[in-house]
C-alpha cells in the first residue's frame, strides 16, 4: 500500500493542488520518508510473499529471519534508509525472534533441508546441531524385533531347521551400530553442495531416502509442517 501511494507521487500532487488539499500535501523531506519506508520495508514484503507459498515449511523460518536482519544491518552500516526506523526494526525482530534462532525444532528443520543445511545456522554450534539430530533418532526410536512365528516342518537336514528360523528374524542393529549409521548418514548428506532453492525439499528426500533413511523420517517429523496459517486461511476464504 505504501509503495502504490509513493508509485503515485505525482497524481496524489496534482491532486492536492487541484482540489486545494494544502493540509494534505506531503512536503520534500515527507516524500523522501516515504521513499525510505518503501526501500526499507521491500525485504519484509518479499519475506511475506515467500511465507504464503503453498510449499513453504518451517525450515524456511531462521533463513529468512537471518535474511530480513542482513538486509536491515547492511542498509544501516551503508547509511541507506531512515536510520531510527531500520534501528526500532533490529529491535523489534529480536525482541520477537530471538527465541526462535535457538528452538531446536527449527533447527534441525532447517538443517535437513537440502537447500539450507549449515549455510543459515550458528557455524560455532555444528558439532551441537549434529548431536541434536542423532540423539534425536537413536535416543528416541524404538527398537522393535520382529515377531516370528515358528512352525514345525519336515527337516531337509539337520542344520535347515535352524537356518531358516534365523534367516525369518534377522537381528536390528542395536543403539551404538544405529548411532554410527546415523552419524554416516549425516556425515554425508552435509557434505554434498545444497541444491538450488528453485527444487522442494520433499522431492529432493523422495528420490534420497533410500541413501538417508534415517534423516528422511526425521525431515518428515520436523520438516514438513508449514511455516504459517497462510493456506488454511486462504482455503477458509474460498469456501
């Protein structure tokens, strides 16, 4: 709304001198606020567009609070825009989102999104945030052995018997093998470049969870939630 209005700068002076609106014409250095409000504030429109996508999930939260707090810091150390507005802005988005950059949910959403993983997350926390997605899946998975049903059959010799009951109920891996699989996995998926924000996450894990099958059920628990109410606003709206 604030851009149409400054979009329309010079129909809006026309206007006021027309109709003799001199109580509502805005001065040069009113005009200029405007401008600065607008340039300031393109950030936070294109950070709400990007929120009310349909396939914008939670692992899209801390990139784009980092993103907004980046571009303000930058526009304030280069002196463009109203310093007092970008300032009352930083305060703002910390005093709101602090919080949010350290929720352990968040981040590891944001880790195992493959167009994110490291690049947005505190550098100095890596070995804590790697911990936080193994304990996650070895700490908290259960470990169900599969139940086997034993019947007596005629024996081709005498090892067949044995052989078959074991080959039915191969054993799961217990809590130190799990961990290192998991620990592999992670090891490897981080290595890899990210891949271009243009893809999904869900289709880059559809076509990988065969080679992470322990990250993947983990992206689906933390991962897939959307990050707003957006969609089932605008789904309310239509009906």
């Amino acid at each position: 709304m604030l851009k149409s209005f400054f979009d329309n700068k010079k129909a809006i002076q026309v206007l006021c001198i027309e109709e003799s609106l001199d109580d509502c014409a805005l001065n040069g250095e009113e005009w200029r606020l405007v401008q600065d409000f607008v340039e300031t504030l393109k950030v936070f429109y294109s950070a709400t567009l990007f929120l009310q996508r349909r396939d914008t999930t939670v692992s899209y939260v801390i990139p784009i609070i980092k993103a907004i707090k980046h571009d303000l810091e930058v526009k304030q150390a280069l002196g463009f825009g109203n310093e007092s507005f970008i300032d009352a802005l930083l305060t703002s988005l910390d005093e709101r989102y602090t919080t949010s950059l350290s929720k352990r949910n968040l981040i590891i959403a944001t880790l195992l999104d493959p167009r994110f993983k490291l690049d947005f997350l505190d550098e100095h926390m890596t070995e804590v945030y790697k911990q936080w997605v193994v304990e996650d899946i070895v700490g908290k998975s259960e470990m169900v052995t599969p139940e086997v049903q034993i019947q007596y059959c005629e024996q081709d010799d005498l090892f067949s018997s044995y052989l078959k009951v074991n080959k039915l109920a191969p054993e799961p891996p217990g809590k130190s093998e799990q961990k290192h699989l998991v620990e592999a996995e992670l090891i490897a998926y981080l290595h890899e470049p990210v891949i271009s924000r243009d893809l999904t996450a869900g289709s880059y894990w559809k076509i990988n969870s065969g080679r992470f099958p322990y990250l993947s059920k983990l992206y689906c628990k933390h991962a897939t939630a959307p990050a707003t109410s957006a969609e089932a606003e605008r789904l309310f709206s239509i009906a």
